[in-house]
C-alpha cells in the first residue's frame, strides 16, 4: 500500500503542476489533496506537522503571487479595470479554445477592453500587453512553487 501511495502522490503531484498551466484550475489545492491522500493511504505516519505548515505557507503563497503578479504586471503597463476585467473573461473563455485561446484571449478581451474604455489604441495595446505579462509571471512563479511543493513532500516519502 505503501508504494501504491508514494506513486500516486507523484502522478497526482504532477498532473497538478502541469494543470497550473491552466487558468482557474485549482492546481495548488490538487496538490495539496495528493500530499493528503497520500498520508490517508499510510495512516499520516510520513508527513511531518512541520512540512504540513509549510505546504500551507507553499500553498497561500503560490495564490497570492498568482494574483499580485497578474495586478502588478496590468498597473506597471498602465491597465485600468477594463483592462482586467477584459483579460479575466478571456481566460474563461479561452479555456474553451484550448492553449492557443488561454493565451490569446486575455490578451484580445484586455486590449478590446482597455479601447472600449476610451484609451488609444496605443495605450490599450500597452495595457494589455502588461496584462498577458503579469499573468504569465504569476503562472511561472506558481509552477516553481508546486515543484518545491512536490519535492518537498517527495523527499518525505521515499
């Protein structure tokens, strides 16, 4: 049971960090299910109170930088609201339309968006070009910190 256990925390823990590619998958709280399901299989015996702390720190932190990275790439490009707004509904949407509309999308809605607001479409095209930036840094940042997650808690395992 055990083996079962370490290597399904290994491919749940991977799907999670490749699914943080993805926009509003809640892939940091898949891993943290893995780490869970993986101590309900040995019966909690491998997982330390410390390295539980810290996921939960991994955890809040890879969510909070996802969201100031995406804020402060759209206000250091000049983005407004509408610029926001436009990026966030295209990353609905885009989900629809595969990796190519995840990429797009944000980035089309956060510039149709920012001109439909009143700016030039100079300024729009900086906005939303901030906006694509900011998302992006937040993803990359996430996937460092799920593989710190997994490592972490494979260290622990095996």
């Amino acid at each position: 049971m055990e083996a079962l256990a370490d290597w399904l925390f290994v491919v749940l823990w991977v799907a999670g960090v490749f699914l943080t590619l993805l926009p509003f998958v809640p892939a940091t709280l898949v891993i943290l299910f893995a780490a869970f399901l993986h101590e309900l299989l040995v019966g909690f015996r491998e997982l330390s109170l410390w390295l539980w702390l810290g996921l939960g720190v991994l955890a809040l932190l890879a969510m909070t930088l996802d969201n100031l990275a995406a804020l402060w790439g759209a206000k250091r490009y000049g983005a407004g609201r509408a610029g926001l707004w436009g990026a966030f509904l295209g990353g609905i949407l885009g989900l629809f339309l595969g990796v190519v509309g995840v990429l797009v999308l944000p980035f089309l809605l956060a510039w149709l968006f920012e001109y439909l607001s009143g700016r030039k479409p100079e300024e729009a095209l900086r906005a939303a070009w901030g906006t694509l930036v900011g998302l992006m840094g937040g993803v990359v940042a996430k996937v460092f910190l799920h593989l710190a997650m997994g490592l972490w808690v494979i260290r622990a395992i095996f």
